[in-house]
C-alpha cells in the first residue's frame, strides 16, 4: 500500500526523497521492499558454501545421541 502511494507520488512529479519524507521513511528502505517484492530472489540458499567448520552428519547424530542419553536427559540448556 505504501510503495503504491509513493508510487503515484512519483509518478506525480516528487522525487523518491521527497516521497519517503512524507511517510518518515528512508529511501532505501523503499528500495529494499521494492527488491523484495521481485518474483525471484537474489540469492537462492541453496547457493551457499558449507562451513569448514560444520558438523558432519556422523558428528551432529552423535551429538544428538549424547543429548539425548539417560545420562543427559535431565540436564538443562546453559
């Protein structure tokens, strides 16, 4: 609703500045709802490197293991 109102506000003649003054937002805020607002993201998650440093499968099933033991169950998180 608001980028349609600074929508027709531009389209009226205000620059974008301006526009984002009347609404008390900054520019790049609408900028970013603009971006969001595209069908296809930047960046699909997928993309992402695995950390050097994350867990293996057979290292996070043991750590749930470990958790999950009688001798843990009780135990609370820090």
């Amino acid at each position: 609703m608001i980028l349609d109102l600074i929508a027709d506000a531009q389209a009226g003649g205000l620059t974008l500045e301006r526009a984002c003054k009347v609404f008390a937002l900054a520019p790049r805020t609408v900028q970013r709802w603009r971006m969001s607002r595209s069908s296809a993201p930047a960046r699909a998650v997928d993309a992402r490197p695995r950390p050097y440093n994350a867990l293996t499968l057979s290292e996070a099933s043991a750590v749930v293991a470990l958790i999950r033991s009688p001798q843990h169950a009780d135990a609370s998180c820090p």
